[in-house]
C-alpha cells in the first residue's frame, strides 16, 4: 500500500541552528513531494515542493532532498528562527488528468529554543 | 495576498444533526477540496471538486458527506447526520490551473465539534 510517514514526532532546535525533518514514502508513482507548514489553529502552508526526477531543490532558507533510492525526503531549515515552531507534514502529490491528490504525513512538530 | 476563507470557524452540533461547513476559495482558482484532521493526526483528503462535480473522493467521504458550489464564489460541505468520530478540523483548499503541481491554498479551517 501507498503511505507517507515521519521519523520524529517532535524536533528541538536551538534558535540559530540548522534543523533537519525526516520523512520516508513508499509510493514511488507520486510526481511532487511537498513539505506543508502547519501553525497552531491555522491551515497547512505551502513551504516548498520538489518533482520526483529530482533530487534537490532549494528556497529561502529552505532545501528539500530527496532520495528515490531510499525513499526519503528531508527538509533542511537553515538559521532556524522561533517563527519556524510549528508542525510540518510531507506529503505527495499524484496528477492524474489535471487532477491532484495530496496525500500527508502525520507530522513532526519542530520547537524552537531561543 | 489572495486567500481562501472558511466559515464558521467553530461549529458545535449534537450528534444526528447535519453541519454544513462553508468555504469561499481564492476566486480564479478552478480547483477545490475538502480535507480533515482528527485531533493530534495527519491530514485527511476528504473530496477533490472541479467543473461542478465530484472528481475524487475519499473512503472517508461517504453517503454522508456531500458537496456544492451553490454560487461562484462559495464551496460547502455538508455531513447529513453528524456522528462523534465526524469531530475534527475542516480545511478548504483551492488552487488555479498555472500547472501539475501549482499550488493547493488552504484556508484557517472550521472546527467541528460533535457533543
């Protein structure tokens, strides 16, 4: 069966250090893996997404790895800042015909030390 | 910046009484779903909505769930007869056509609460 799962339920970083979010995949048919940004009562917030003929792609801050091999997605977040404390799910993305279906991991709440 | 908004942002109902849950999506997207998350787990897909009809569902989205968009800019979900294991957030998400992968907005959520 197709699933989307975390390593660490919860991460503690140091205000100023890199932080680095796990997440392992088995459905290898997926065209994007996403990395959401969930804040406590607020909805999922689009961070960064990366196609599946990829292996790394970088934004602000942000860089996302992926590797087909293994089946695992990282999240690196540089200079982590205390507005980064939140949870974040990976999920991934599957086109069909223009449609999509976004499948999510359960999450890894990130807290930040100042 | 353009977002999608949902209404209301707590619902309380007792158990058998139908909710409906209202969202009105970013207003050039074409594309909108439905999602849940149970307290403390993942985010669920409920239902994915283009052209005026159903185009994926869930098993979680059964004879019990439905869908509109009763206008042009809102899009509802409605639960016929609540039941307790229904109790948790709803969150909206729409996104336009740029690409296979464009974006899917989420609204704040509705938290639904069945006593």
């Amino acid at each position: 069966g197709e699933s989307v799962g975390l390593h660490l339920p919860t991460l503690s970083v140091q205000e100023g250090d890199n932080s680095i979010i796990n997440c392992a995949y088995s459905n290898s048919a997926s065209d994007y893996f996403i990395w959401y940004k969930q804040e406590s009562g607020k909805g999922p917030q689009f961070i960064i997404d990366i196609r599946s003929n990829m292996d790394k792609r970088q934004g602000q801050r942000v860089t996302v790895l992926l590797n087909k091999t293994v089946k695992h997605l990282s999240l690196q977040i540089a200079a982590t800042q205390p507005g980064d404390s939140a949870v974040y799910f990976c999920a991934e993305l599957l086109n069909s015909g223009g449609y999509q279906k976004v499948t999510f991991g359960t999450g890894t709440k990130l807290q930040v030390i100042p | 910046e353009p977002e999608v908004t949902q209404t209301p942002s707590h619902q309380v109902t007792q158990m058998g009484q139908e909710v409906i849950l209202r969202c009105v999506p970013i207003s050039n997207h074409l594309y909108f779903y439905w999602y849940r998350q149970i307290l403390g787990q993942k985010v669920e897909f409920l239902v994915s909505f283009y052209n005026n009809e159903i185009s994926e569902k869930s098993e979680i989205f059964d004879d019990q769930f439905s869908v509109e968009r009763p206008d042009g800019s809102n899009f509802t979900l409605k639960i016929r007869s609540t039941k307790l294991e229904d109790s948790a957030m709803y969150f909206c998400a729409s996104r336009g056509v740029e690409g296979a992968a464009d974006t899917q907005y989420f609204g704040p959520g509705t938290r639904l609460t069945v006593l």
